[in-house]
C-alpha cells in the first residue's frame, strides 16, 4: 500500500532566511496562499521571535491562509516558543516548530551546554510548548552529525514530553543516502515513543545530495519532508521540494509513496517564488528550469515527435507549465484576457485586472504574439504595485558613442503632484535612474540589476529586476516592456515606490544573531 508522505514547506522561514531571498510581508502571504493550492501539508511562515516583522508575518499568514498547518520555529526558550504561540494563536491548525542542536560539535561551541543539560532543556521546553494546546515539532539541530545513542534519548524525551513530529535535520548538507537510511531506521527502532509520533527528514544541499537523502529517509520510513520551493535556502539551499514530489510520482514503482500536492501547480509556484525574491532557477534546474522539458538535439527531437515517451519521463502540463504560444492579440477584451490568466491560474483582484487588461493592451500595440509567458511578466510587475508612492508619466533619454548620455523623468507623487528632473549619468539607465531619484526627492542606491528576455524573437519583452537600497531598507522592483530602457525605469520606480512608502525589508541580522531573549521580552517587558 502507498505511504503517505506529509510535505512541510518551509520556504518562507529557512529559504526566506538566506542573503538575498528576503520577501516583503505581502510577498510573503501571496506565496503562502499559492502554497495552500499547491497542496503542501505544512508552511512554516516564519521565526517569531527573530523580528517584529517576522512575528507580524506569521500572524497574518496564521489568521488568513487556510488549509495548511501554519507552523513556527522557535528556539528551545520561553521567549521564542511564547513568540511563536502568540504569533500562531488565530490560526485553525497550528504548530510550533521548536529545536535545539545536538551534535557535540553544536553543544559544546554553540551552545556551551553539556548533554544532559540538552536534554533536561528538550524535556521542559517541549513540553512548555504543548502546554499551549497546539501540536509540537521538535528538531534536533545538526542531528546527522550527533551521536546516534545520544540522538534516539532526545528524540525518546520530546516525544514523551508531547512532539508528535520528530525531525532529524541534516542542517550543513554532509550526510549520504546510505548513511540517512541506516540512521532513520536505527530512530525508528531506538527511539521509544508513544503512538502516531512521526519521523521528518530536512536536508541542505551542501553536497547536491539532499533530494537523494530525502529519498533515502523516506524510503527508510520518514514520513514527513521539509525543503523549499526551488531548494532555496542556506547555503547550497534546502532540498527542493518540486523535485522530490516529482521523483516519488514519476518513479513510483520505486518509491510506492504519495503526497498530497496538486502537481501542477508546481510551475506557478516557482515562478511566484522566483519573482518576489528576484532570484531565477538555472535553465537546467531540474522541474522548473527553462530548458527542463525542451528537447535540442536533432536525435531527440526526432524521438519525442514519434513518440514523446522516447526522451520525455514527465509531461510539461504535468507541473503545470504553459504552453508558449500564441494566445491573445491586439483586439482580444477584457474578458478574454481574464479567462485565460485564470486558466493560468492567477487569482486577481478587479482592479489588479484592470491594471494588467491596459499594461495588456499597451504591450499589445507594440508586439504581435502575446503568449503566456508574456502575460506572466505582465502579471509579475502588477502584483507588486499596491499603494503606490510614486508613478513613471514619462522619460526621455539621450545617448550614443559621442553624447553625454542624459535623461529626463516625469513621475507622479502620491499627493498627486507631478515634477519632472533632467539628469546625465555614466550610461543611459544610470542617467534615468538618477533623473528619477532627483524628480521622486528620494535617493535610491542600486544594489542588483538584472535583465532577461522573457520570450523569444525580435520583439521579445525585457524582464528587469533590480535590488535598491535606501535609509538602511531594500526593495525589488520589477519591470517588463519590448523597450529595455522602460522596462529598466519601470523596475526602479517600483523599487523606489516600495522604499518611499516604507515597504522596504530591514536589513535585519541573521537568525542566529538574534538576541537569546528576543525582542518580545524586551519590547514587551515580559
Ligand atoms: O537546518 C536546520 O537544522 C534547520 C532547523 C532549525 C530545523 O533549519
Ligand atoms: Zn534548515
């Protein structure tokens, strides 16, 4: 009989904690309700007590994303799992996610703690946070570097003192699938807990061994999988869970297993993932890369028209990738256009449509084929435009192998006033950029840019993303167009407009330079 495999998402706490994956808090809840159709058991939406932000998030995830546990990570402490139980307390089905490192590399230079000590602290914080009534997740940091003995006694006293999640994190990517295997069978044989607790498996990439070490542990009987959207994450990353779903469906005969996720949702939420952080998939990313299902070489190509079987293991529309072809033009309607984006799967507000339905038609004057993947970019820079502090009206630009290059920007404030400013620069997006930034009265400092063809062909759509920074907060903005120059200025207003209207995300410190009390007991004295 196929075992049931419980998918934990944790690409909003682990994939969201890395450098550059850091989401907004409406980016966050967008993901986390794609999360929810895509079927995943478990989100993690985030680490309480690590800012106030991060306590805000997993509150708002907690009060309006249905279906899924919303689980959240706290340190074996008062403070954190008292974060975690507050920020989770108006969710239907909550869980705190609680850990503390065992390895003894872990104990005696992180931690400075002896074992036992490790142990009575698992005991009492453990069951601290089931006394709050919710279910209780208990990791052991670093556990495939622990000593196994040492492991199955904690692993025996969370589960007694009320964790009916077991996970065992191989949290720097060292592990092999031979060696989890053996060790999640010696769990399942040591650790001496009451029934209906469960065993999870967690691995980074380090190695690029964490989808074949989830599907060891699996194999081995873990019954539950964490990993990210993508494998974002630390590092090299957390296992990615698209490729994970993908090899337990596709290589059933082996792995006799099932999950609960809609496969094809899978493309959607990638490229949800891949907008808001600004970060792409490699071409060859397995799953979800550009170039996962295109066929090249003349042999293959050959093969999959006979029969698509010959090189094709997975069908496209099985993840839910769209097709790429034609499919509205210049005199298509509203109507039209919102049939097909929600063919595609996009829930958009009215005005979100209205927005995309004249970006539509502007695009539609300039470029003969719209395809899904245009109306995707279309849709990509719309969803980030709420409550707009400042709008492009126009630009101008001058440049050239002999010419100064310069620009004009003409941009609308909130308060409805427009001011327009010239300016020249060593190029011409460095001229618009900073024409901008004298109109707007705001000074963005640019960290990242980036810019991709989002189709094929002559007229092909220029996707920009760029990263600016201001007053010690960043932004992502977004911006297509068939011109790279507008695409260019369309991105850095958005960026700009997130910043001026305080949407920006702090620089914060990391999650282990948080505070060993947490902010809540100081901010709230408590
Ligand atoms: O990698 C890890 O050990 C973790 C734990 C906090 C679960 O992310
Ligand atoms: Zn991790």
């Amino acid at each position: 009989m196929s075992r049931r495999i419980y998918i934990f998402d944790t690409t909003l706490r682990d994939g969201e904690q890395s450098p550059g994956f850091s989401m907004t808090p409406e980016e966050k809840l967008q993901v986390a309700r794609q999360l929810a159709r895509l079927g995943v058991d478990v989100i993690e939406a985030g680490f309480p007590a690590s800012s106030p932000g991060d306590f805000a998030s997993v509150q708002q995830i907690a009060r309006e994303v249905d279906g899924p546990v919303i689980a959240g990570l706290a340190r074996c402490n008062r403070a954190d799992i008292e974060a975690a139980a507050r920020a989770l307390k108006d969710a239907r089905r909550p869980r705190i996610h609680t850990f503390i490192a065992t390895s003894p590399i872990h104990m005696e230079k992180k931690l400075r703690m002896k074992p036992e000590e490790v142990v009575q602290r698992v005991r009492e914080m453990v069951a601290y946070a089931a006394s709050f009534g919710m279910e209780v997740e208990f990791s052991a940091e670093d556990a495939t570097r622990s000593d196994w003995r040492f492991l199955a006694q904690v692993f025996t006293v969370a589960a007694r003192a009320g964790a009916r999640i077991l996970n065992a994190p191989d949290t720097v990517g060292y592990t092999t699938p031979k060696e989890i295997y053996d060790l999640f069978r010696y769990l399942k044989e040591h650790v001496d807990a009451p029934d209906g607790v469960i065993f999870s498996t967690h691995n980074h990439n380090d190695l690029g061994l964490a989808v074949a070490n989830t599907l060891a542990a699996i194999e081995a009987g873990a019954e539950q999988v964490e990993g990210t959207i993508n494998g974002i994450g630390e590092r090299a990353g957390n296992v990615a869970l698209e490729e994970v779903v993908m090899a337990i469906r596709t290589r059933h005969d082996r792995y006799p297993f099932h999950t609960g996720i809609r496969t094809t949702e899978i493309y959607r939420t990638s490229k949800l993932v891949q907008t808001v952080t600004g970060v792409s998939v490699q071409p060859n990313k397995a799953i979800v890369g550009a170039n996962a299902f295109a066929h090249e070489s003349g042999i293959h190509q050959d093969g999959v028209l006979k029969d698509r079987s010959t090189y094709e293991i997975m069908r496209p529309e099985d993840v839910g990738v769209p097709e790429s072809t034609l499919v509205l033009g210049k005199h298509s309607g509203r109507h039209a256009l919102r049939r097909r984006l929600e063919e595609l799967g996009y829930h958009l507000s009215e005005e979100e449509i209205d927005r995309a339905f004249a970006r539509f038609k502007e695009l539609a004057d300039r470029k003969k084929y719209i395809t899904d993947h245009d109306l995707e970019a279309i849709v990509g820079e719309e969803q980030q435009k709420t409550g707009e502090a400042l709008k492009l009206e126009s630009f101008q630009v001058v440049s050239g192998t002999q010419t100064l290059p310069t620009a004009t920007a003409r941009v609308v404030l909130a308060s409805g006033e427009v001011r327009q400013e010239a300016a020249s620069g060593d190029g011409p997006v460095d001229a618009l950029y900073r024409a901008i930034d004298r109109a707007a009265g705001f000074q963005g400092r640019l960290l990242q840019y980036e810019l991709k063809a989002v189709t094929e062909g002559q007229d092909a759509l220029g996707e920009v993303t760029v990263r600016v920074m201001s007053e010690g907060r960043v932004a992502l903005g977004r911006g297509v167009s068939t011109d790279v120059i507008e695409a260019s200025a369309r991105a850095y207003v958005a960026a700009l407009s997130k910043l001026m209207s305080g949407r920006g995300i702090p620089v914060q410190p990391g999650a282990d330079e948080v505070p060993a009390e947490g902010w809540m007991q100081r901010a709230w004295g408590d």
